[in-house]
C-alpha cells in the first residue's frame, strides 16, 4: 500500500487564517487599551515628581509658589509651561530666544530641550528630564519644527497657580502666589497635560481657562491635551496626581488634535455638564467660589 502525507487543503487554510483574524481582531483593542493604561500610569508618576518638585521650590523659597511672569511674586520670567525658561544649550539667562536649525539631529535638538529642563527652577528637585514628557506625546516624531524632539514637554502649570497677570490674570482677577493660601490643595489644579503647537511646538506659557467672576463661570480656552485616547492627567497642590476621562465629543475632539500638534483652542464644548464641572471644581482661584 501506498502511503500518501496530509497536509493543508485550500479550505483548511482559509479557515485558520480567518480564526486569526477573528483572534487578532479581539486582542488588539485590548492590548492597545492595556498600552495606554500603560502609558497613562507613567503619566501619573511625572505628574507627582513635578508636584513633589513644586512644593519642595515653595518649601526653599518662603512658601512662595513658582512665579509665571513679573506680576506674581517676583520678577523672573518662566513662560515655557509656566515653569522653565525654555530651550537651551548654555547661551543664556534667555534661552526661549534660541531656535535650533532643522537640519539638526534628534539628539542635538534633544540637548536644547534637556539643558533647559537642568537649568530650570524646577531642575535640582527633578529626577530626570523624562519626568517632563509622557509616553504617550508622541508630538517630538509629529512636529518638525525646529527639528525632531523638539516638542518634548508634555506638561504645563496651570494659570490658577502662579500664573501670568495678562487680561487681570485671564479674568480671574488673581492667582495663588503661595502654598498656604490655598483653602484646599487637593482640589487645586497645579499642573495639567499640555500642547501649545500654535506658537511654538513646546507648550509656551500656561494650560488656562477664561473667567467671568460675576457669573461664576469659565470659557473653555486651552482644551484638556489626551495623550491616552480620551483620558489626561493632572497634578493637584497636595503633591497627588490622578487621571480624568473626558466625555464632551468637542472636548475630545480638540484634546485629541492637540495631542496631533494640531491647534485646536478655544474648543466649542459645553459650559455644563460633568467635565466642565471637573474643571471649574479644581481651577481654584483667590476669588474663586463654588457654583
């Protein structure tokens, strides 16, 4: 007798390729769900180290919070995320001035971005230069200007806190300008996920919103940058870091762009509902009040 070897028929084959798919089509969603839970715990940890490096700067300098600009507390200026004077290779007490050339490599341009970080207020209590960036900001493979690597930071201070005087302090009429005057630092934004990719592709100045004291309430100025689907982070004044999942389809839309490098301020969300209420709850201000 003859003996013949088994092997695959067309139909047995198209038959394993489809259960694959089927297979692969399950796991995928959740393995990229797992990355950016991933993602966003990392997140949380740079938070934290720049809260505990927030308050270990007022604890050195008389409870005096990290100034934005002249009219704050004194008369440095840190417009760069409101904490740090920008991009730098040793050429300066001005740095932000300093435009790296295009033709540059990643890890020349890489070098303005990590000298300006060690030489910032907030270096010395700073681990390293990746607390400044999220894994999921992916903006420095996105944003070419300036040369690749030049959107690194992912973070801001938020204007509540700190902040810079411009417009009566966007409305607000004040900011905090120190730790202890805060009625409740852990319901007190500090810092906040950020994109500013109009101007320039590092986040340039503070993550704000516009106030309107009389009728206790806010426009929406600088949206929520989502860097893990539609999730940000945040850092609180109690040196505590926690995530918030957006629900406002507008919201999302322009977190979402934002994280792209693609501008999208002044976002047309709702002035009610729950993120909104998220927002006005942590924003605290010296004027302002519950609604």
């Amino acid at each position: 007798m003859k003996n013949f070897r088994a092997g695959f028929t067309l139909i047995e084959l198209l038959v394993v390729i489809a259960i694959i798919a089927i297979l692969a089509g399950l796991l995928l969603p959740a393995l990229n769900r797992a990355k950016l839970k991933a993602t966003q715990a990392a997140c949380i940890n740079n938070e934290k180290q720049l809260a505990y490096a927030y308050s270990l700067y007022a604890d050195d300098n008389t409870d005096f919070i990290l100034p934005m600009d002249k009219g704050v507390a004194n008369s440095t200026l840190y417009p760069a995320g409101g904490y740090w004077s920008g991009p730098n290779n040793g050429l300066g007490p001005n740095p932000i001035s300093v435009i790296p050339n295009p033709s540059m490599s990643d890890a020349q341009v890489q070098a303005y971005v990590g000298d300006g970080f060690a030489s910032a207020p907030l270096g010395k209590y700073i681990p390293g230069v990746g607390v400044y960036h999220c894994p999921g900001d992916l903006r420095a493979k996105i944003i070419k200007i300036g040369g690749p690597g030049w959107a690194y930071d992912s973070y801001s201070k938020t204007q509540n806190a700190g902040g810079e005087s411009y417009d009566n302090f966007w409305g607000a009429g004040a900011v905090y300008t120190k730790l202890i005057t805060m009625a409740d630092a852990s319901s007190t934004f500090i810092f906040m996920e950020d994109s500013d990719s109009a101007t320039t592709p590092y986040n340039n100045g503070t993550w704000v919103q516009t106030w309107s004291l009389p009728a206790k309430r806010f426009t929406w100025t600088d949206p929520p940058v989502m860097y893990h689907g539609n999730v940000s982070t945040c850092a609180f004044a109690d040196s505590h870091a926690e995530s918030h999942k957006w629900n406002d389809p507008a919201l999302i839309a322009a977190g979402q762009s934002e994280a792209h490098g693609i501008h999208a301020a002044y976002p047309a969300a709702a002035i009610t509902g729950p993120d909104y209420q998220y927002v006005y709850d942590h924003y605290r201000h010296p004027n302002w009040q519950a609604n």
